[in-house]
C-alpha cells in the first residue's frame, strides 16, 4: 500500500522522496484504526478479567459490546447490562459509595477503565477470569508493505488513497488531497451501507483523535 501510494503522489523511489516508510506506515495505521471504530469490521473479542471495583480494560478496546460475570454463592455466569456514566449517574448519584452485593451493571468510567455497579462484595471480589467482556478490539498494526488489513477487501483500496491525501496535504497540494479525500470518503460511505450490523445492545466506542477532514457521516 505504500508503493501504490508513492505512485500516486509520484515519488515511487522512497531513497528520493519527502516521505519516510515509517511516516506512510503511521498514516496507513492512522486510517486503519479510525475505519475500524467507525465501521466495526474486525472480529468481536473475548476477553477475561479479574473481578475487583475498577477494571482495567486491554488497551485495544474499541467497544463493549457484551459482558457476564461470575456470581456468587450461586457460582453460576450472569449477564451485565452495559451502561455510561450517565445512566450510572440516573440510577445512583451517590454511586461512589453504593453497597457492595453482586453487580448487573458494567459502567465505562474513561478510556480503558470500567467499573461493576454495585460494586462486587467479598464473594464477588477477586475472582480470577470472573469477568468476561465481548466486543471489538484495534487489531494488529501494520508494518511491511505486504500486511493485509483486515478489513473488507474493498476498504483495502482506500489506504494508498488515504496516505496519498496525507502527503498532499503535507505538501501543501490541497486540490490533489480533495480529490484523495473524496475517493475515501465515497468508499467508507459505501462500505458502512452495506456493512454486516452488529448487536443493538448499548455499547461503548472508544474514540481516537480527531480524524481530520474525513467525513465519517453515513
């Protein structure tokens, strides 16, 4: 993807060029991770914690779609509601201080950090693997120029065009970054219509910076 890139921007020899591999790489691994927050193409993943009153969550999460947790005495597998901070905030303003007891809420309090609600009491409390979570997660990042995203093979096409917006931009050639730019957004437009939807359970999506000028509306 960086050599159809340099093509584009017509500086195929990379010894003689104003863009190091390891810069095109970043912005392959730029779009990569803001095309799967957005279109949520990557597998869901389980992941398995330890029970205690704040989980910390893999720094890959994107979205939680789903969780369960081990009760106990009754030792059997229950499903937690996912909430936010604001419904945390309707059901208990002094939440900071709730009882303990068996927990049926998994609250997102920051990037990669979520809490049972109520929180967990002697029985429930350090359990190992007694809380498992189902959702997506960044895959691996790029490197050679042969990786394959995994991503809808349409979408593949989109990352020389994106690098290619990128360096225009850097050098100053807005009119030939538009055209780039356009070229994305109508794929990403097109993928999201006909992506597979995902469960309508209420989720948390994590959010990168700001992607710049890319229009990520449907």
């Amino acid at each position: 993807m960086r050599s159809e890139a340099r093509y584009i921007i017509g500086q195929p020899d990379s010894s003689n060029s104003d863009f190091t591999e390891a810069q095109l790489t970043a912005w392959a691994n730029e779009f990569y991770r803001n095309a799967c927050v957005r279109l949520e193409s990557v597998p869901i993943t389980a992941r398995s914690y330890t029970t205690a009153s704040s989980i910390t969550l893999n720094s890959n999460t994107i979205k939680v779609n789903r969780a369960k947790w081990k009760a106990q005495p009754q030792n059997q597998w229950i499903e937690l509601e996912i909430h936010d901070l604001d419904d945390l905030f309707a059901r208990d303003a002094d939440w900071e201080n709730a009882t303990t007891g068996t927990p049926d809420w998994l609250v997102r309090t920051g990037t990669f950090t979520a809490i049972p609600y109520p929180p967990p009491d002697t029985d429930n409390d350090a359990q190992a693997n007694g809380l498992k979570t189902y959702g997506l997660e960044l895959p691996t990042s790029l490197s050679a120029d042969a990786d394959t995203p995994d991503l809808p093979a349409n979408i593949h096409d989109l990352f020389p065009n994106y690098i290619a917006y990128k360096c225009f931009l850097r050098l100053g050639m807005n009119d030939k970054a538009g055209e780039q730019l356009i070229l994305v957004n109508t794929g990403l437009k097109a993928q999201r219509n006909v992506s597979t939807q995902f469960s309508d359970s209420k989720g948390w999506i994590w959010h990168d910076s700001d992607p710049g000028a890319i229009d990520w509306a449907s």
